[in-house]
C-alpha cells in the first residue's frame, strides 16, 4: 500500500501541473492532475496563493491558475533537495 502524500509533495504536485500545463490550468483540470479532492484543493489553492506560489487569474467567466516566480523557485528548490536525497539513498 502506498503512504499518503506529505504537505510538500502535494505543494509540488500542484506546481508541477500548473507548469506542465504551459503555466495556466482551470481548476478542475488541476483537481483531477493533482489527486484532491475538492476540499483539499480549495484549502492548498488559498495556501499557495496567499504564499505569493501561484496567481488566480479571473478572464470572463473563466479562472486560471498560474506560477509565480516564487512558485517557479519552489519548485527547483523542491528538485534540489530530492537529487541530495537520493544521492545519499534517502
């Protein structure tokens, strides 16, 4: 059985999507990317936008959802500390 995910890999799930997805995702394609459920993601999306992580963008009726510099920084940080990890078998 797989263990649940910890806080800072679902932050870098999320982040993940956000930028594979040319770096603007509509919220329900981001739910189904990332694995939360509605709750979860609502809760994570007001964390990582009152962190300055990522931006709402409200175009119409339409809401995107996109990284910030910060988000982008996160993330490469995020890949640093897993290569450290892994190269001491962590």
């Amino acid at each position: 059985m797989k263990q649940k995910r910890e806080r800072l890999e679902i932050i870098h799930d999320i982040l993940t999507v956000i930028m594979r997805n040319k770096n603007k995702v509509k919220p329900t394609h981001l739910l189904y990317k990332s694995n939360l459920s509605h709750k979860m993601m609502k809760e994570y999306l007001t964390y990582l936008i009152d962190k300055s992580f990522i931006d709402e963008i409200n175009e119409g009726k339409n809401t995107f959802y996109s990284l910030t510099e910060q988000g982008f920084q996160y993330l490469d940080k995020y890949s640093t500390v897993l290569d450290f990890m892994e190269s001491f078998g962590l």
